[in-house]
C-alpha cells in the first residue's frame, strides 16, 4: 500500500487520467505509458461507465466511444497488465460502484490486485458506505482514495482524510471534470483546510486542472500531486499521437 505514497512523497507531482479503452484498448495503453514517459508520477485510468456523474463532457465523451468500442471492467484488468510488463508506475483505477458491486467487492478487488492495480477511487461512494470495500482493500494491498470538494465540512473533512489511503482527492471546484481558465479564490482555502486534515497523507488536487500554471498554483496552495485528465485526453480526441501525450505531459510536469 506504499507504492502510491512513496510516489508522490516529496510534492510537485504530477497524476495523469486516461480513460481506459479510448481511442481503442492498444492505444489507451500508448497513451499511458507516453504519459510515464513525460513524467506522471502515478497512473489513474478511468473504468468507462455509462453514467460518470463526477465527469465533464470530453471524459464523458472518452467514456462512451471506449464502451461503443467494447471496453469492459473486466477487459480493464488486461489493460493494467499490460502495462506493468512495460513499467511499474502505481496505477488507481477510477470508476463508479455499479460495476464493483455487479462483479462483487472482493471479486473487484482480488482482480485489480491480481492485474497490477494499487489503488481504487470511486466518486460515487460516500465514505461511510466503503468500510466493506476499504477492508477488502486493505487485505489485498491496495489503497482506497478518498475525495473532499469545496463544500465539505471541515469534521467531515476530517472523518475522510482519517478513511483515505495513497493520497486524498481534493477536487477544487464545484461541478464536474473538465478544463478551466481560472479557478475561484477558494480553492487555496480547500487545499489548507485539506492539509490541515489529511496530516502527512499527500494531497492531490484535480478537476480543471489543464496548464503547467494551473499545477504550479495548487503547488504553491500546498498540494502534492497536481491531478490532469480532460486536458490530455482533448489532446487526443483531437489527434494527438502517443509522442504529442509525452511531450504534453513533459510541459506539464513542473520543475522544483
């Protein structure tokens, strides 16, 4: 359960999402490992799913052609095993609980182990309805990421972080996935309220983030790991190749 620790331990991190199975299986893996290449620090591959309620619209849309194109939860652990036997970057799975509960929390869990996975994060479960999974989780090795947002309380705050394991999600702007050109002024006061909580657990900050000035921000916030996922995959709806994901996440990537 060290493995996602370790990798964001020392801050300025970088996390890269790639839906799983987009543009097609083979080349969601390219992507992937394009994204080691340039720097990502961790992997999180999104489990496609039909009704992604914490997504905007380009992982919403990656979501659905990768499902048209026959990606499966199931065909996800050969995407993970896949790219193990080319590195050993931790990879979290993201996806929602429908598909966990269809396969079967332990069968869920086994799997992911079984394929490479380190981690799981599941936006649509509260924390207190994970402790089954959490356990499962714990017995396998693999950490289950928590997420805090702008609204959270700073008790419950709390009460998350305590739950959380790898690192804890703190999303910085109301709403869904997707890019933006600015974030509110609050966001800083998330992230503090978030470090003040999490203790020496790493903070990832995600949701909009797009730039290189867009990480060095939340850095300066206080993150540890700056969390990007519409922006690359824009790139590639648009055409990018594998070497054009690298070198955009080699720009990402900030220099201490």
């Amino acid at each position: 359960m060290a493995h996602i620790r370790e990798a964001l331990a020392g801050g300025r991190k970088l996390i890269c999402f790639i839906t799983a199975g987009y543009p097609s299986p083979s080349l969601s893996i390219a992507h992937a490992l394009a994204c080691v290449e340039g720097g990502a620090d961790v992997i999180e591959l999104g489990v496609p799913f039909s009704d992604p309620v914490a997504d905007g619209k380009v992982i919403q849309f990656t979501s659905q052609k990768a499902l048209e194109g026959g990606m499966t939860p199931r065909k996800v652990f050969d995407l993970v095993r896949e790219i193990r036997e080319s590195s050993d970057v931790p990879i979290v799975l993201m996806g929602y609980y429908n598909p966990i509960f269809q396969i079967g929390e332990e069968s869920y869990v086994q799997l992911s182990a079984e394929s490479g996975v380190d981690g799981l994060i599941v936006p649509d479960l509260p924390c207190e309805e994970s402790r089954s999974l959490a356990e499962h989780c714990r017995a396998r090795g693999l950490d289950l990421v928590q997420l805090v947002g702008p609204t959270t309380s700073a008790p419950r705050m709390a009460k998350i972080a305590a739950a959380s394991s790898g690192f804890l999600y703190v999303v910085s702007a109301l709403g869904t996935t997707g890019t933006r050109s600015s974030f509110s002024d609050g966001v800083g006061e998330v992230i503090r309220r978030a470090k003040g909580s999490a203790g020496d657990l790493p903070l990832g900050v995600g949701f909009g983030i797009s730039r290189r000035e867009h990480a060095e921000a939340m850095y300066r916030e206080g993150a540890d790991a700056a969390i990007v996922g519409s922006a690359i995959l824009q790139g590639i709806i648009d055409g990018a190749s594998p070497d054009d994901t690298r070198k955009f996440v080699h720009d990402l990537k900030a220099k201490g």
